[in-house]
C-alpha cells in the first residue's frame, strides 16, 4: 500500500512537472507569436523603409513596438506613429539624431520614453491621447522644442518641467485635470498660444494676466462664471471663452477676434462703433475742408509740415466730435475701473500663429486640430472655428508648421 501511495505520488508529481513544462512553453510560443506579428511589416511598410524620403508615417499600423528597422533611418527628420498601441520607445531610437517631428497621439503611453529626450533637435513633439499624468526632468534636454502638445491625458498639475523649455511657443494642454496655474507661470516668456479647453478651472486664472507675449489663449468648456479684462494683454489676437457659464465676453482690445456666447453681438457692436467713428472723423474732414482750414483726422494734421510746425508751438489737434469724445471718455472710465496693475508690454516677435477649429486628421506633415480627430497633410497647423475665418500669420510655431519644410 505504501509502495503504491508513493508511485501514486510520484506519477502526480511528475504530472504537474509536466503541466509547468507544457505551460512554459505555451508562454513562449506565445511572446515568440506575437514578436513574429510585430515584425511582420503591413503591406506597404517595406517600400516606405526603403524610399529614403525624410519623412516616415507608420500611424494606425496596429504595431504594439516600433519595428526595430525604423532605429537605423538615419535621414529621418519627420515620424509620425500615432494611433498605435505602443507602450514606449527602444532606446536605439535615440539614434535618429536628425528628428525634427515626432507624433507619438493616440497610443498608450503612461509616461514619456527616456530616449525621446535625446532626440535634441526636436522642434515639434505630439503626445496627445495617451496616458500621461506627468513629464520627466529629462524633457529640458529638448532645448529647441517649440511646439508641444499633450492634450487628453491626466495631468492634474501643470508641468514645471516645461520653465526650462526657452524656445517654447505653442501649448496645447486641453481635455486634462486642471484646476489651477502655478504663479511663476509667467516665466515662460516665449510662450504665444495656449490651449487650456476641456480641464477644470473655476476661476479665471490671474497669472494669464501677466502673459504678456499671448496671441491665442482657448478657455472653452470650463466652469469660469467671470472673467476678467483682458485689455492689458496688448499681443492677444484670439480669445475663445465658449461653454463656460458666462453670457457675455470679458473687455478686450480691439483687435481681438472673441468666440464664445454672446460673442456675435459684442463684435457687432463693435464694429458698429468702430464705423461710427470712422463716418465721424469723415464728416469732421469735410466741414474743415468746406471751412478752408486743415483737416485732422484722430487729432493728427493730415498736412506732415503743418503737423511738425503745431507740434513745435505746442498746440494739439483734436476731433471735434461729441460723439467721440463721449466715446474715448467711456474708455477712459472703464479702464479706471480695472486692476490697477501695469503690465509691461512686450513687443512680437514676428513669429506665426493660425487658430482654426473642426476636426483633425492625420496625412502626412500638417496637423489640423478640429475637434475628434487628427489629419496629417502638410507643414503648418491652422486651429479652425465653425463660422470663423481668423488667420494671423506671425506665429510660426503653433501646431504642426515645419519651418524647415
């Protein structure tokens, strides 16, 4: 019997040895399986490692790993792997020293891959819709990064990582967890559109008053009730406030293009000031012109000579309209009424920016952003609003504009 018991267990034993043994091998079978899966390229990959063109779009491939063959194109400037599901890079990527793109979107990423900040010459880095709740201190290393975007991830905190990129100039941290900015916000002086839609900010923050150099600055879709002038922000081209629970925009200059509720009529308003104005100073011309004498438009002698000889006697020509006059004396009043902060105004670089919003699709080099999606299909970004033709060509840096292409 006790013969027997033992062979029994031993027949047992050697049964589950067995059974480790055939699962081991499954498990390898398996990884071997799904590396085979990896490497084996989709149709088309191969004559795209072997054309020698600058820029490669592996995006929406199903790869879970990078092949390892894109590590040895060292002529790549542009790559493009967006909706993948790659986890992180190799490190042999940082090889490709030569990188001036690089869009990483809709993959599956909780953090940024050490090798990615090795890439030094990276201009333009897109890391939108992974898993991202922080940046590495590494990411300094990107000291000529001009444009990056980490949009729907969950970053709960801004990121101060990014006070040591001096180059930067367009931000786009939409669709995160925010709440607040740091106060020393103010430091990143290079910075000219920052997208700051879809996080959770309740009150205005006050340090985007001190963000002299902004051009472009996107609120939507918080939970701020009030905002605000924003005259002091003398650069800022386009404000959009829009779902915010808000029924009227915030002063503003103007020159600044505003969408949100209430939007249409203040711009209409506007404009009809504007030319009420305008017919004023028209109608002033003429019954100076009628009258014989000089006529000045904006208390400005339209005569250079006599100009120059009014201003050396001291003498100050005015508009002689009520109406305007009334007009620059409201002005007047309601920025009494306003912080009593001066803010310096810092003069624009010359650099260029498009805002347009609809979709975005990816091709093959521009990223338009318009809302689900993302397109590829050139050099530049345009940010693009339903029933808004807004174009201001002096950012170059906002969105994906290659300024080498």
């Amino acid at each position: 019997m006790g013969n027997s018991s033992r062979k029994g267990g031993g027949d047992e034993e050697d049964e589950g040895g067995k059974d480790g043994e055939e699962v081991e091998i499954t498990e390898k079978k398996k990884e071997e399986e799904e590396v085979e899966v990896e490497e084996e390229l989709p149709l088309g990959v191969e004559e795209l490692f072997e054309s020698g063109d600058p820029v490669l779009d592996l995006s929406y491939r199903k790869f879970k790993r990078l092949p390892s063959r894109v590590c040895g194109l060292m002529h790549l400037e542009k790559l493009y792997v967006c909706g993948n599901r790659l986890r992180t890079l190799p490190d042999s990527i940082s090889q490709l020293q030569g990188l001036r793109i690089l869009a990483l979107d809709f993959n599956k990423m909780e953090e940024v891959p050490q090798a990615v900040c090795q890439l030094t010459n990276l201009t333009r880095l897109y890391l939108g819709s992974n898993r991202l709740m922080n940046l590495p201190p590494e990411l300094s290393n990107l000291q000529s990064l001009r444009c990056l975007w980490v949009e729907s991830n969950y970053f709960q905190r801004f990121p101060r990582e990014l006070y040591d990129l001096p180059h930067l100039k367009s931000l786009q941290m939409g669709d995160n967890r925010l709440k607040t900015l740091p106060p020393d916000l103010c430091r990143m002086t290079a910075l000219r559109g920052l997208w700051l839609y879809a996080n959770r900010f309740e009150i205005f923050p006050k340090v985007l008053l001190h963000m002299e150099g902004l051009e472009i600055l996107d609120m939507d879709r918080n939970k701020i009730s009030e905002f605000p002038s924003l005259k002091r922000l003398r650069a800022m081209r386009l404000f959009s406030y829009d779902h915010n629970p808000v029924k009227a925009p915030p002063k503003v200059g103007d020159e600044v293009l505003v969408v949100g509720e209430g939007a249409a009529e203040f711009l209409e308003v506007r404009e009809a000031r504007k030319e009420r104005l305008r017919k004023a100073a028209e109608k002033e011309a003429e019954e100076l012109a009628l009258a014989g004498e000089e006529p000045v438009i904006h208390g400005i002698l339209k005569n250079s000579s006599s100009n120059s000889k009014q201003a050396t006697n001291g003498d100050v020509a005015t508009l002689g309209d009520k109406d305007v006059k009334e007009e620059e004396a409201k002005e007047e009043e309601e920025e009494g009424e306003e912080e009593d902060v001066e803010l310096p105004v810092t003069e624009y670089d010359g650099a260029e920016l498009e805002y347009d919003e609809q979709g975005v699709e990816y091709e093959t080099e521009e990223l338009i952003y318009e809302g689900d999606g993302f397109e590829y299909e050139g050099e530049e970004l345009q940010y693009e609003r339903a029933q808004m033709d807004y174009e201001y060509e002096e950012l170059e840096d906002t969105g994906r504009q290659d300024e080498g292409a």
